[in-house]
C-alpha cells in the first residue's frame, strides 16, 4: 500500500467463507476506493485443463454467462499485451470492457485488466497442483468511479461476489465434467 494511504472499510466491510456447496472460499473487502475480491477453489481434474477454460475466450463465456461477447482486437506472441474489446450483459443493458492481458505464464496464471464507461476491473488467475486436483486462486478488483460508488459498496460488494462464486462453481462443474 502506498505510504499514507489506509485501508477504508465499513464495519462489515471483509467478509470470508467456505460455499459448503462448491467449495469456494471468497474474502472480500473494501480497499482505498476499490473493491477485492479473492476465491480459492479445487477442482478434482488437472492444472492444464482448468488453465484451458480460463485462457480460451469462447470457453471462458460457457462459465461467465454475463459475458455477452467479445473480440481478440491486436494479439500479441506469449499473449502479454494482447488487447480484447469484451461485452458484458448488465441488467438488460450492456457495458463495453477494453481489456489487455497483463501477464500469462502457460498452464499457470494469466492476468486482465479491463477498463469502461468509468470502471476498471482486474483479474488474476492461477493455477497449482492439489492433491485433490488443482487450486485455482483468484484475485479480483474494481474501482468505479465517484462517492456513489463508496455509498452503494456493499450492495456492490455483495453482488460483484455472488457472480464470481456462481461463475466459478461453473467453471469447477465444467472443468470435472470435461474430456479435453
């Protein structure tokens, strides 16, 4: 954290639990003007396959269904640097994302940064071994811009989080059912 800025939070302002359901652990809290989120999730299949399902923008839309579409716009060799326009469905509206992948190591993280109509969103993934398969550990952020935002955070917070346990526990579904 840069010097001189602290941690701004509401009371109930971080939040941890473990879904009984899926499995996914989900921290969220509210951090100098932006939302994080972290998840950690295992999926009984290998660390290749989940990567698959998160690098490959047509089969990362099969568990993020607010995904409305996208396109590759400048690719880049080793994909860092590569830039995607994204669609994002939002209450009967759509939200256009400009995005660039900020890091990507094969078969073990990737990173995204997408930023529209005053929002920025970032995303990294990563993958490990697990005994029981594969830990896949997600770190999250928003920032929307002015003080409706701070007002609405909870809300926000709340609902930012229950997509991200949702999709998850569908890429977790989807990754175990897989013959890749």
């Amino acid at each position: 954290m840069p010097e001189g800025e602290r941690t701004q939070e509401h009371p109930d302002s971080s939040a941890s639990r473990l879904s009984p359901a899926g499995g996914v652990l989900l921290r969220s809290w509210w951090d100098s003007g932006v939302v994080r989120f972290q998840h950690c999730v295992v999926i009984r299949c290998a660390p290749e396959v989940v990567f698959g399902w998160i690098e490959d923008p047509e089969r990362a839309r099969q568990w993020q269904p607010d995904v409305a579409g996208g396109e590759v716009l400048h690719a880049e060799p080793g994909m860092v640097g590569t830039e995607f326009r994204e669609v994002l469905a939002d209450r009967g509206g759509h939200v256009e994302m400009h995005g660039r992948i900020t890091q990507f190591q094969p078969d073990a993280s990737m990173a995204v940064r997408l930023e529209g109509q005053g929002m920025t969103v970032t995303a990294r993934y990563e993958v490990g071994p697990h005994p029981a398969g594969t830990l896949l550990q997600v770190q999250q952020s928003l920032s929307l811009p002015g003080r409706l935002a701070r007002l609405l955070e909870p809300l926000i917070r709340r609902r930012v989080a229950a997509r991200a346990e949702a999709d998850l526990q569908r890429l977790k579904n989807l990754c175990e059912n897989d013959s890749y």
